[in-house]
C-alpha cells in the first residue's frame, strides 16, 4: 500500500497538467484560487444571439448604470482631459489620417466613423460612413476610446476591418 502512493501522487500531477492544457485549449481560463475572480475574456464566445444594444439578458438597469460610469472614466482616462472636454463640447473628435493628407476621420460616441476629406482630396471608400462593431457588447464611451486609439495608432488595421457604409447609424454591440 505504501508504494502506491507516491505513484497516486504522481498520478494527480499528470491530471492536474492535462485538465490545465485542456482548458487553455478550449480557451477557458486557467484553474484560480477558490473565492479568486475569474479573469472575463468576452472575445472567446459568440455574441450573435443577443439583441442590438444590450449586454444580455442577466444585466440589469444598476449594471447598465455601473458598467457606463465606468466606461466613462475610461474614455476620460484615455483621452485625457483637453480631449475629453473637447468631446464634450463638440460632440465628436476629428483624427487626421497619418496615411493619407487631407483625410480625417470623425469620431461620434455610439455612432459610425464619418470620413471627411479635403477638396482635392479622393477617399479611399465608395461611401462616408465607416462601420466597425466591437466583439461583444460594449459601452459606448469605452468603444469610443478604443476607436480613438484605433484611428489614431493603428489606421492601416482600421482601413482592413471597416466597412463603409452610405449611411449613419448607431453601432449595435454598444449600450
């Protein structure tokens, strides 16, 4: 009985490895300390099956309250405050493309990007409208602040994923 222990022992490791790579494989976070908050990665499952403007069925007016002060101080955080104030007063922020002069690209809160381009100026899209959609349901000042640093840091992924659109609308995985 004695020698089977270190072998039992030896046993529950291997487990223990295998469950781990099998939950790193299916994309589900790592085994945690009892009564540890979960680390949340929303961009590993599917959100098609909610509807347009909200973040699902299980939140409630005071988590659409929470999660919107939060996304608040967020956009602020991110954009600084001459940004934010600018924002505030404008209702948009204008970003210069870095790619191509005399393109600038309109940043609404909640709303399509809108391109503007100088006279002379030809637009690399058939349509003024940009659309790009979060993964998962999102507020929309934090989306803003994503979409800003987007723009502004990484214009080249910006024009590969948005789809130009003839129109203005809202954004749909925003709330």
């Amino acid at each position: 009985m004695w020698r089977l222990l270190p072998v039992a022992s030896r046993l529950g490791k291997v487990l223990a490895a295998v469950r781990a790579w099998w939950r790193q494989w299916r994309g589900q976070p790592a085994e945690t300390e009892p009564g540890a908050l979960a680390l949340e990665r929303p961009w590993l499952r599917s959100w098609t099956h909610l509807p347009k403007r909200t973040a699902g069925p299980d939140f409630r007016r005071a988590d659409y309250a929470a999660a919107r002060a939060r996304a608040r101080e967020v956009a602020r955080a991110t954009l600084g405050e001459a940004l934010w104030e600018q924002l505030q007063r404008q209702g948009y922020l204008d970003v210069p493309s870095r790619l191509q002069p005399g393109l600038t690209y309109r940043l609404r809160v909640g709303q399509r990007i809108e391109v503007h381009c100088d006279p002379g100026v030809d637009s690399p899209w058939p349509w003024p409208y940009l659309c790009i959609n979060p993964t998962y349901p999102l507020p929309e000042e934090e989306f803003f602040a994503h979409l800003y640093l987007y723009v502004r840091d990484n214009e080249e992924h910006v024009r590969r994923v948005a789809a130009p659109q003839p129109w203005d609308q809202v954004l749909g995985r925003t709330f």
